[in-house]
C-alpha cells in the first residue's frame, strides 16, 4: 500500500503559551487514526480482545505496542496507530473501521500544569478519580469537541477536527492570558 501524504501542519507558531510560560503548545505529527463502529457481524469487544487481550469499555483507554484504542461511546472507538496502514493483527476487522487521520489534528500541552490548566475550561472534571483512572476523556472545551489523554500528567494529547485545530490553539493561547 502506498504511503500517504503528509499532513498540513495547522498550527502557526507552537511553543511556550503567551500567558503561563510553564505550558508549551505543539502539533503532533500523527499517522494512523481510525474511527472503529461495531457492525451486526463485528463487534467492538470482538477487536478490542483479538487486539489489545482485553476488554473495552465506554471511557477507557486500551494499550499494545504502536496500538492505542480510545472508547468513548458505545460500540464506537478511535484507534491510534504508529504506521499508515491499519494493524496487520487487526485486518479482520478493517470492515469496520473508517481512516479519519486527515479529519483531525492532534496536539499536546506540555507542563506541569497541563490538566489544572484544561480542567479549568472543560465541561467534565477532569481531575475526578474516575477520568484520572481512564486517562482519557471526550469532552467540550468552550465550543470545541475535543478527546483527551495522557500517559503523563506533565503532557496532555488534544484531538480535535483539523478544521478547528488552528483557532482551539489561538483559544489555548488567549486562556493561558486569563489563567492565574
């Protein structure tokens, strides 16, 4: 399969944000982002214990090397992966999964005060037992929806449509002159 072409960067300036220098602002480069839907015949659980030995669960967040799965609603999941094309080991499901990975723009707010920062304008509390446990959560910060998690504290991955990627970066950069 050949490999696809490079996505646009969004962002125009990345880097300390104007109001809190201890938090940095970047766009990650992504490769493989899927949207997985259960089909009547193949079902979301089915993949998530073929390919992660596990369960999924609605606002969890499933781990295998180079494979990350993200559930958060029923029968529906994201999953991440570190190559273009969609997981060998996963190929029997390809029928239900959908290349989203030039629909959205992922980026990452680094610093230690990363979550408090967020926590202060999303719609859920992120610093809930619950969420802090999931390490991920799909919420709305101010009018964008967004997906969020994190395998540290200290750097939060943002998901939000590529459309909108640019003005949520200008939003981070105007909050963090409000944040005290």
């Amino acid at each position: 399969m050949p490999s696809q072409p490079a996505k646009e960067q969004v962002l125009d300036a990345s880097g300390a944000l104007q109001g809190h220098p201890g938090l940095s602002l970047k766009e990650i480069a992504g490769d493989g982002l899927w949207s997985i839907q259960s089909s009547r015949t193949l079902r979301l659980e089915s993949f998530a214990r073929i390919v992660f030995n596990q369960d999924a669960k609605i606002g969890t967040m499933l781990e295998a090397p180079g494979l990350r799965l993200i559930q958060f609603a029923p029968n529906k999941a994201y999953l991440f992966s570190d190559q273009f094309q969609f997981p060998a080991r996963a190929l029997d499901f390809e029928a239900i999964a959908t290349d989203i990975s030039h629909a959205f723009c992922q980026l990452a707010l680094s610093g230690n005060d990363s979550l408090e920062f967020l926590n202060a304008y999303t719609m859920v509390d992120l610093e809930d037992e619950t969420i802090t446990a999931a390490r991920c959560v799909r919420t709305r910060f101010g009018q964008y929806a967004i997906t969020l998690w994190w395998d540290s504290l200290s750097e939060i991955h943002i998901l939000v449509d590529r459309s909108l990627a640019r003005s949520l970066g200008s939003y981070l950069h105007t909050l963090s002159t409000r944040w005290f």
